[in-house]
C-alpha cells in the first residue's frame, strides 16, 4: 500500500494514469470516430462511474481499512466462501480487462517500432513484466504519476493543433462544435455527416447503437461495473486517511475529464481527416500507389489493409463490403495515426506514440497488482496457507504476475474485439458481480454472507451466459450454450451491456435469499453501522 504515504495530488494522478487505461486513450476516441454519437457511452459511463466510485464506496471501504476488495468482502460477510467467490469474480473481469490492455500495447509498440503486431506486443509484455513484477505499488505510483503527464500532453497538444487548423479554434472541445476554417461557414459536424453519408455510411451525429434501451443499458453497465472494478478502490488505501481518500478522489476526476473532454473532438477529427485523405474530392479516388507515408507505416502492423478489388489502382472506401477496399481499418489506430494524417510534425507523433504506451502499460500494472494480491493475500494467506510469511506472500504475487502476463499476452494475440469493446465485457463482468455486493455491504445493515455469495454467482453467471451464448464459447463462433437464438435477443440488449442485467439479477437473488435465511449476525451490523458513521475509527473486525 505504498506505505501509506501518497499525497492526494499524487493520488489523484495516479489514479487518472490508472483510469485512463488503452482503451481510454487508444479506443475510446476510435470508437466515437467510428460510432459518433453512440460512443458517448463510453464516456458517460466510465465518468459517471468514476463519481459513484468516489461517492458511495472509496471512502467507506477506506474507512474499513481492509486493503482489497475480496477482504472486505470476506470480513463484511463474515466467510472465507464469500472471499474465494469475491476472487474468482476479480480474477474473470481483470483478465478480461487486461486482453484490452496488452491489445493496446502491442498496437502502440508495433507502431512505435514499426513492426508486427505480434512483436510489437511481445515487447510490451516484457516492459510490462519488468517494471511491474519488480517495482511494487510504491514504484508504480510514481510511474503512474509521469505517465498521468506523458498522456495529458500526448492527447491534449495533437488536438490543439488539428482544432486550430479545421476550425481556427485552439480549443478542441470548442472546435468540434465549431465552423471549419476554410471560410465555407460550415459546421465542422456537418461536414462529417456529409462526407461519411457521401460514402454510404451513417450519420455521424445520430445513434448508430442498437436504440435507446441498449444505449442506457450499455451506460449504466459501465457505470456500475466501473465503481466494481478493484485496482482503482485499491489505490485509495495508499493515502492516510479516509479524508485524504475523498480529496484524492475529487483531484482524480479533474485530471480525468481533461483528457475526456477532449476525446468526442479527437475522434470526428480524425474520422474527418481519414475520409479526406482517402477520398480527397466525391468520385476522385486516391491512387494506392500514391499513398502517403502514414498509410504505409500502418499497413506495417497489419492493422491497416487494403485489396485492390477491381484492379485499378485507386483506394476506394465505403460502407458496402462488396467494394470497399480498405478491408481493415482498425479502430485502435486512429488516435495514434491522427497526427500522420493531419501532416503535424514529427515531434507530435512522437509524443502520441509514447502517451499510447504510458496509457497501456499505467492500466495493465495496475490490473496485475489487483490479480497477483487477489490470489496472495486473499486465497493463499486468507484461505488456503495462512501461515505464509510476507517474504513469501510478495513471491507468490510476483509469480502470479508473470503468469497473467503471459495469459493476457496470449488472449491479447486473439482478443475477443478491439480494445475498448473487449474492456466493456470486463466492466460488465464487474457490474454483475462485485458492485452489488459491495453496495449491500455497505448500505445494507442486514445482508447475510449467504445471500450476497448466491448474488454474486447468478449476477455473473447470467451474463457469462448470455456473452458465451451470442460470442460462443472463448469466443469461438458456433459454440454457444443454447443454441443460436438470435443477436441481442433479450430486448435488443448487447452482450457488452448486459452487466446492468446481472447486476439486478444479483440484487434480486440477494434479497430473496436474505428473505430465506435470516439476517446477518448482530456484530456485522454494528460493524456496518460503524463504517457509515463520520469520524471514529475503522470498523475491522476479528469476526
């Protein structure tokens, strides 16, 4: 826990490099490039969640003062059962979470070093192993304060730059709502709706999710699976107090909306700048052979592709599959090759290339701490060996470390979507499983350890169900449990968004159990009662 020592200014930071992981600084804007107004999903929900987090479970758990979320929940439901259910729930949604994270490390290094995806995301590994395997939550604190830096910059100076020339507005939040500079008098998201219907594509500003109930279900899932998720609630225990907590926690969303404020204007941006490069005028197609430097660099990774379907020469792109010939344009690039495209110097680039970096590597150090103490302190000193000294706690981390190193590495080879879909699946998870568990437990006084372990099975069991019957099973097509009933069947609800459904699925089952078999013991509830009260001092408990 960093010795307890961090200030909440550095908290703050490190938490917002912590949060904005690769799928923040890599996929969030690449998705609102591709999905326009419905990617604003993603930033309702990780905000919106980040304030429940702060507000409703920071700073009580902080106050507890059991440093991981399984040992709350071991200590709050009074069972080692609940504390192995709590792991296994983390264990699922982090790795999860992390596929997303290493997808962003390998696309950042193979474009950084202009190789293969596959190396490119070796290498990551190795930096990832290096510094978080050896450094600890004090040295990845520190880390995590120069990357909160490095990103800040990388995001915010390429779009003041590409605002300043589309629209003459050094603001980007201001230039996406903005007039484009060529003193046409158009709206800079006028000109994106023309250009992108132009091609067969839809509107840019209207809701390409799956309607308006999907879209809300999607926001709530990643709300709530946000404030489930431990590696942030983790980082509230390295202040020392459960004030400094609340004060880290109010730095934290300042240094978090400066980059997601910008983010809607970095993806129309670079949409618009990728439409225009290709298709420079309507019908005059770019010859391929004349395709500038930024293209060839991309099509190095693999992540780029184009096939010459009608043979002659020129790049058409369009939203029917038949011709169009850009047959891979991968969401995940679109931050890092925006300022290529937008010609802005090399110096910018640059920069970019290494706040995509800092973004995935903060996260995934971030995630393996969460897993390697879920499975040293809480299963093996928790449960299994309580004897293990702390010489020998640390080593068991550091191997569980390097093992999800190298699982999520394999998963990031064959991720199950870009980044940021693949981190939606995690927050769902999350959602269904632990954020119920945690609201009952500290808001309500009565819940039993029998009724919050059978909430946490069926949330997360209905919604690993539900994404294993529409994905299959890993993933795999033609797989699945029930057979193929349909995408989205239960009323047009995503996989990604079906967290909010596990998670009342959750709280409906906890709720009729506790209705079954009683409350929680006396001592449990003044220990809830002691934890809700101001001031006084933590609530832990030998129980």
């Amino acid at each position: 826990m960093a010795g307890g020592g961090i200030t909440p200014i550095q908290n703050g930071m490190a938490i917002g490099a912590d949060w904005m992981s690769a799928a923040s600084f890599i996929s969030m804007a690449g998705l609102i490039a591709f999905l326009g107004y419905g990617g604003s999903v993603f930033l309702m929900g990780w905000t919106g969640g980040y304030v429940l987090l702060a507000m409703l479970l920071a700073p009580y758990m902080r106050k507890h003062g059991k440093f991981t979320v399984p040992e709350f929940i071991a200590d709050r439901y009074y069972s080692k059962t609940a504390r192995i259910v709590a792991v296994i729930c983390l264990i699922i949604a982090s790795l999860t979470y992390i596929i997303g994270q290493m997808k962003g490390v390998g696309v950042a290094f193979s474009r950084f070093l202009e190789v293969d995806y596959g190396l490119g995301l070796a290498i990551g590994m190795a930096v990832v192993w290096f510094y978080a395997v050896l450094g600890g939550m004090k040295g990845i604190t520190y880390t995590q304060i120069a990357q909160y830096v490095v990103m800040i910059f990388a995001y915010t100076i390429p779009a003041v730059f590409i605002s300043l020339q589309l629209t003459g507005n050094p603001i980007p939040q201001l230039g996406l709502g903005s007039t484009l500079a060529d003193g046409s008098g158009v709206f800079l998201l006028d000109k994106l709706d023309l250009v992108v219907t132009e091609l067969g594509f839809k509107e840019y500003t209207t809701n390409n999710m799956n309607g308006s109930l999907d879209m809300f279900a999607y926001t709530m899932s990643l709300m709530i699976g946000t404030a489930g998720l431990p590696h942030v609630i983790m980082r509230f225990f390295t202040v020392p107090s459960a004030k400094a907590a609340r004060s880290s926690a109010g730095y934290a969303l300042v240094f978090i909306s400066l980059l997601y404020t910008v983010a809607p204007a970095v993806g129309a941006m670079a949409r618009l700048n990728l439409m225009s490069t290709i298709e420079p005028t309507a019908g005059q197609n770019l010859e391929y052979s004349e395709r500038p430097q930024w293209f060839k660099d991309w099509e190095k990774t693999g992540l780029l592709e184009f096939e010459d379907k009608n043979g002659d020469g020129k790049i058409q792109y369009s939203a029917d599959k038949a011709t169009n010939e850009m047959v891979r344009v991968d969401n995940d690039i679109m931050v890092l090759a925006n300022p290529a495209i937008a010609n802005l110097p090399n110096w910018v680039i640059a920069l970019v290339a290494a706040g995509g970096l800092a973004a995935a590597l903060s996260t995934a150090a971030g995630l393996l701490l969460a897993i390697s103490s879920s499975i040293s302190h809480d299963l093996m000193k928790g449960v299994l060996t309580p004897n293990l000294s702390e010489k020998n706690e640390l080593l068991t981390g550091r191997i569980v470390m390097t093992l999800a190193i190298l699982v999520s590495g394999y998963l990031g080879l064959n991720p199950p979507g870009f980044a940021a879909g693949t981190v939606a699946l995690a927050f769902g998870l999350a959602a269904s499983s632990m954020f119920p568990a945690l609201m009952m437990g500290i808001f309500s006084k009565k819940m039993s350890g029998t009724a919050a372990i059978a909430g946490m099975c069926f949330g997360i069991g209905v919604t690993m169900l539900y994404v294993f019957q529409h994905k299959g099973i890993m993933f795999i097509p033609g797989t699945s449990f029930l057979g193929d009933m349909g995408p989205n069947w239960f009323f047009g609800i995503s996989p990604n968004a079906f967290g909010v459904v596990g998670a009342l699925v959750n709280f409906g089952v906890a709720f009729i159990v506790l209705q079954l078999t009683g409350p929680a013991p006396k001592h449990i509830q003044d220990l809830v009662e002691n934890m809700r009260r101001p001031g006084g001092t933590s609530a832990v408990s030998d129980h």
